[in-house]
C-alpha cells in the first residue's frame, strides 16, 4: 500500500482511521505525505523511536473514548 492507496481506502470505505502503519509508512517521504494527504498520524511501528508517538496517540484515543488508563 501507498500513500495514495490510503486516501482511496478512506474514500471508498467512508472511513477515517487513527493511525496509519504498515507498508505505507516504510519511509520518512511516505509518512510526510499520508500525513499531508490525510491529516492522519502515521507511524513506522517498526522504529523504536516511534513509541513514544505511539503511546501519546493511544492515551489520546482511549481518553477520548472514555477509558481509564493506569499509570
């Protein structure tokens, strides 16, 4: 999957993911453009730099949807 391919599953599906990982952020370059694309954070999973972004976006969400994280 490309960057474009994301902006095209949203389209056809009428959906608006959290994140976006996988083969469509494989570089620097593709992350800036699915995140210009899209307004959608993406994420390397496979960086360990990316946790830190990672666990922001799921206290993010879970606090969104009502879900008490422990700390």
């Amino acid at each position: 999957m490309d960057p474009y391919a994301v902006v095209g599953v949203m389209t056809a599906f009428g959906t608006r993911p959290d994140l976006v990982s996988g083969r469509a952020t494989t570089t620097d370059a593709a992350i800036a453009l699915v995140e210009r694309l899209t307004g959608i954070s993406a994420i390397n999973l496979l960086e360990r730099s990316s946790v830190a972004s990672l666990s922001r976006l799921l206290a993010d969400r879970l606090d969104t949807a009502g879900v008490r994280v422990p700390s």
